[in-house]
C-alpha cells in the first residue's frame, strides 16, 4: 500500500525531527494501537525507546505473554513487563461500581507506569497510539461519558505531571488504516487484525465484583467463543467480540446432578469506529454449539445467553 509506505517514511521523519536525541517511553496495553505506535517509533529512532507493559491482570488469556514475545523476541525493542496484578486486583476487591473500576485501574496505572519510568531513568516523551477518533471525541464530547470511558486510555495528566510532551505518531488515522500502517511494518496478522480490548481490560466485562476465579472463567469461556468464531470464519467480519461473566449463578442440570453456576454473556458486533455499532447475526446453529462448547469446558458456567442489543442503546461493553 503506497499511501502507507509514504505515511511511514514521513511519520518517521517526523518522529525524528521532534525526538532528536531525546529518550521516549511508550505504553503497551497489549491492543494494536499502542503495538503499530511503538514499532514505527522504534523504527525512527531505535533504541531511544523504551516500551513498557503494564500487566493489571485483567489481560485475556495468553495475553501478556504474546506481547512481551512479540516485542522482546520479534522486535527486540526494549521492553519493561511489570505484573502488577497483585495490587490492581487488590485493589479492586469489592469494587463493583463500573466508573468506579475504571477511576482504580486508571490511577493505578498511572503510579505503577510513573514508578516504571523513574526507575529507566525517566524519558523527555511519551509516545502513545492516539487515534484520530480518539481525538474528536475527546474534543466533541467533553464532559460526556466518552471522555471518561477513554480517560485512562491516554494516561491523562501523566505527561504534565512527569514533565514529558507527548508522541502521537497515528493521530490522523482511522483503525482501519492503523492496521495497514501495522501490516506495512510487518507485524503479524494475527496481531494486526485483533478485535479491540479495553484498557481495563477484563474488569468491565465481569459486571460486579471481580475475583482471580471470576477471571479465570472468563478468560477460558472467551478464548472458546473467540476460537468458534475463528474456526467459522468470521472474525474480520465482526468488529469485536467477547464473552461477559455475570454475576448471577442459575440451576442447570448435568448427568443426573443439579449444578448451580454462572452465565456468560455473548458479544459480537460490527461497527466501523465503535461509536456506534449492530449486533452481529450469528446463525442459530453456531451459537447452539458455541454454547455447548462452553458448558463442557469451562467449569463454573452452566448457562449462556447472547447479547442481541445494539448501539445505541447499548455500549458495546456491559460496563
Ligand atoms: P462502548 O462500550 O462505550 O465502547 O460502546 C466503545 C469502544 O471503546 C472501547 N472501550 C474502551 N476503551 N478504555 C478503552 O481504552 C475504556 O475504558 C473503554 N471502554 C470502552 C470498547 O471496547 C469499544 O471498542
């Protein structure tokens, strides 16, 4: 793509031209974004740049390992990998308000990313994969839900705080051209292609309180429904797609016992920016066997319903 490799060699100039000699940081959250801004930085200006990836263990499965082996062993960027599970889901113990999680993990994030930075010496930048949507919205609706839903996206106040101007190399670009940016650099489709994950992650797709059990049931009833809906065919079609945990347990029946378990909740829809969004026509069939698939191997779940609400009314996420 022309318009890419064109876009690439002038961001890179850019980059350059505003870096000089200066030292960069740059936060993964494990999405594409973060992933394409730090590997076109990299390029311009090497090892310059440090990346680090906070890992609040609200990740999906596999999650972290995939991201650090792909910067570490792929890229061989520098990259700092701090598991901070511990005091995030500590602190999130008993938290069940959704703007309250949020408010947590985003402070949170920005002590534990701060204390990152000390100890690699601090940094003159930081670089971060501000999109062009990113950028309208936070101008048009200021005030609104959507600042808060992306607040603790672009670490806000930590720039100021830590002294540090920002690189935002993919601020023009829409998601669709990112991944075209992405695959321009050569980062791996399976990569590239990823439907997008929220900054806090798992935590505000387990409605009410959130425990490592939760998670874990989350995390396995996910990677299922996702690998049904690769193994259809279907992922590029779907915008994004994942399983919630609610937090209500149901009588079920299995063998000649009764069980008494949760319900994951089924999400699929297309949209083209997030802002608003279809739910996704699965057949019948599909989501029969997706269901029982499930059920049998994910313990501690006995019941699945899918989400037939588009947006609006609904968000995407459930919280
Ligand atoms: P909603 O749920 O508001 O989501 O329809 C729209 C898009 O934004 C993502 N999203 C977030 N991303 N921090 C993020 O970085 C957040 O707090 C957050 N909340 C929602 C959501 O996954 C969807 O792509």
């Amino acid at each position: 793509d022309w318009t890419m490799r064109a876009f690439r060699e002038e961001e890179i100039q850019k980059i350059r031209a505003q870096v000089g000699k200066g030292r960069v940081i740059c936060g993964l959250s494990g999405g594409v974004d973060s992933a394409v801004a730090a590997v076109l930085i990299h390029e311009a200006i090497g090892d310059q740049l440090t990346c680090v990836f906070v890992d609040h263990g609200l990740m999906r499965l596999n999650e972290a390992e995939t991201v650090v082996d792909l910067f570490r062993h792929h890229y061989n960027i520098p990259l700092v990998h701090v598991d901070a599970s511990k005091q995030f889901l500590g602190e999130l113990e008993g938290v069940t308000d959704p703007e309250k999680k949020r408010k947590t993990i985003g402070r949170l994030f920005i002590e534990v990313f701060e204390e990152e930075a000390r100890k690699i010496g601090g940094a003159d930048f930081l670089a971060q994969g501000t999109l062009y949507p990113d950028v309208i919205e936070s101008v048009s609706f200021t005030g609104g839900p959507s600042v808060t839903i992306k607040s603790h996206h672009n670490v806000g106040g930590l720039p100021e705080r830590m002294n540090m101007k920002l690189v935002e190399p993919l601020r023009e670009l829409f998601k669709d051209e990112v991944r075209k940016l992405g695959r321009e650099l050569g980062l791996p489709e399976i990569f590239v292609g990823r439907h997008p994950f929220p900054g806090p992650g798992l935590a505000i797709r387990c409605p009410g309180d959130i425990t490592r059990d939760k998670l874990e049931i989350l995390r396995q009833a996910d990677a299922v429904y996702i690998d049904q809906i690769r193994k259809a065919g279907l992922y590029d079609e779907i915008w994004q797609a994942f399983a919630v945990l609610l937090p209500v347990k149901t009588v079920g029946v299995m063998g000649d016992g009764r069980t008494y378990d949760y319900v994951v909740g089924l999400r699929a829809v297309t949209s083209t920016d997030g802002m608003t969004a279809d739910f996704y026509q699965f057949d019948m069939k599909f989501l029969g066997e997706t269901a029982t698939r499930i059920i049998n191997e994910v313990k501690g779940v006995n019941r699945v319903v899918y989400d037939v609400t588009s947006k609006p009314p609904g968000t995407i996420e459930w919280e």
